[in-house]
C-alpha cells in the first residue's frame, strides 16, 4: 500500500517532458530566391472585339385572315361584336353632338316674383347637353335666391328642363340702417321688388343691415307679427326702438308705445278702452304707453289764451 502511495505521489510531481527543437546546421544558407535587377519585358496581347447578334422577328401579316370557311365561321362573332361597337360609338357621338339633346330655354313653374329670365340665368344649364345636367347642382344653385323656399328639377328628353319653384310670400317692407327688404313670415330677408300688398312698413331705428337670404332682429319681428294678429286694422307704419319696443302713431294723432311681443291682445284691448275714455273726456295726449306694465298716458298742456 505504502509504495502504491508513494508512486502516485512520484506520477504527480513529474514535470513535463520538453519537446526537442530541431537543431540547426551551422553553416547551411536559407533557401532564398533572387531576382535579376533587370525589367521583365511585357508582352501585350491584341484585345479581340466581340460584335453582338440579335435576331428580329418581324410580325407576319397576313392580307386574308379567313383563307377558309371554317376559319370565317370561327370569327364571325367576333367581327360582329367589332362592328357593333363601332355603331355603338358613333351613336354615342351623334346624340351627345346633336342639337336636338341640348337645352335651351329651362321652364320655370312657379315663379310670381322673381322673373324667369333671373332663375334660368342662377340656374346656368342654358345651352348644356342634356345628358350632363344634373338635377340636384340645379337645384343647390336655384336656392341661392332668397325668394325661394324649395325647389325641385326635372329632366325630360330630349331637351327639356324644368324648375319648379315655391316662393316666399313678403309680409313687410323693413327698413333698417338706410336699406330696405322684403320679409316673409319667417323673418327672412329678400330683396325689395317694390311695395307688398298690404303695405306694412316697418323701420327699425336701431338695428343693422342684413344680407339677403339672413334673419332680422327677431324681437321687432315678433312684435310687429304679434300686433297684426291682435290687431287686423293697424296703422301700416310701424317703428321699432329699445326703449319703447313698437311704436305707431294712432289715427287720432297720439304715440301708442307696445313694447315687446307679450300679451299683445291684452294691450290692443286696453288701448281700446283708454281710446274711448279720452275721447269721451276729449283730452289731448302725447302718447299711450302699453308696454311699461299698466297702460298710462301722458297729457299735452292746453295752450293759454290771450
């Protein structure tokens, strides 16, 4: 066991063995190629030009395509979809040229106010193929005038377009910031084509220029709405202030202050009753007001005598 161990111990202490390095001889030269100092000449080799082939292959024509019986019968459809496409096309050429496809004169229905010289021009399809007028830009364009409240078109072959027309009916002339307007029951403004036909006027004193086709002030608008309804028989000038709402001049000389558009029946009921009272103690007044709560009124001064 003893000399076990102890070789063991020997196995581990041995070094590494060296390995031998060749030894070198002593007077032998290395093996080292010398070149001559002179140039080598060098030889050029002529460069051989490579030209490029290509083959064309031109198309065949052929002057006779149905050399056979057989060969016409296999084509004949498709020569008759070849003809019928060309019958096609100068159709379509002949009616899209054709002056009887182009419109003239558009047929406004309708129309009272506004001429129909006017909605042909806002219109703009004098002149245009038929084919190419589209209802709905017609329409769009017929409703940039005021006057109108809707409008429908219509095409008919072969040339005919129709406009039919819904017109606003003016309920008063407004006078406001030195420019008058029509005004339909809804408030809009339109331009004036003289008087309407009941001949209302009303100015408002302090309100601002409107463009056509835009609402007015709608407080005086109301007022002056909710005193025709309560009042058929009203004076035809009215004026409209924010101190005093609307105001008219009575038949019997004297301002009548309304206000604002609330409870207009119940101030055309009073101004009823204070009318019959001063008449009947024949008293001279400036002016009626019914829009301050109750009505009361203002008595001119009689003039002394000499």
């Amino acid at each position: 066991m003893s000399s076990r161990r102890q070789d063991s111990k020997k196995a581990e202490t041995e070094t590494p063995r060296r390995t031998r390095r060749k030894r070198q001889v002593v007077g032998a030269t290395s093996r080292v190629r010398v070149l001559s100092a002179e140039p080598r000449p060098q030889t050029s080799t002529p460069r051989t030009q490579k030209r490029a082939t290509f083959d064309i292959a031109a198309p065949r024509l052929v002057l006779n395509p149905w050399r056979t019986t057989r060969d016409w019968k296999a084509s004949r459809p498709k020569f008759a979809a070849a003809v019928l496409m060309v019958v096609l096309l100068g159709a379509l050429y002949a009616m899209f040229n054709a002056d009887l496809f182009f419109v003239g004169e558009p047929v406004v229905i309708g129309n009272k106010i506004v001429p129909s010289q006017e909605v042909a021009q806002v219109s703009g399809m004098r002149g245009w193929n038929i084919f190419f007028v589209e209802p709905r830009v017609v329409e769009n364009a017929v409703r940039t005038l005021p006057e109108f409240k809707d409008v429908q078109v219509y095409v008919t072959l072969p040339n005919t377009l129709e406009i039919y027309t819904t017109e606003r009916e003016p309920l008063f002339v407004w006078e406001v910031a030195g420019k008058n307007y029509w005004i339909d029951k809804d408030g809009i403004a339109m331009r004036p084509r003289g008087m309407v036909h009941n001949g209302w006027h009303v100015r408002d004193a302090e309100g601002k220029a409107v463009k056509y086709g835009e609402r007015i002030n709608p407080d005086a608008f109301n007022a002056a709405v909710s005193l025709l309804n309560a009042w058929k028989e009203a004076p035809k000038y009215f004026e409209w202030t924010k101190e005093h709402g609307l105001t008219l001049r009575e038949e019997h000389g004297w301002l009548v202050y309304f206000g604002s558009a609330s409870q207009m029946q119940d101030k055309v009921t009073a101004l009823n009753i204070v009318t019959t009272q001063l008449l009947k103690d024949k008293r001279t007044v400036a002016f009626v007001d019914l829009g301050s709560g109750l009505p009361y009124y203002q008595e001119i001064a009689a003039k002394p005598s000499k």
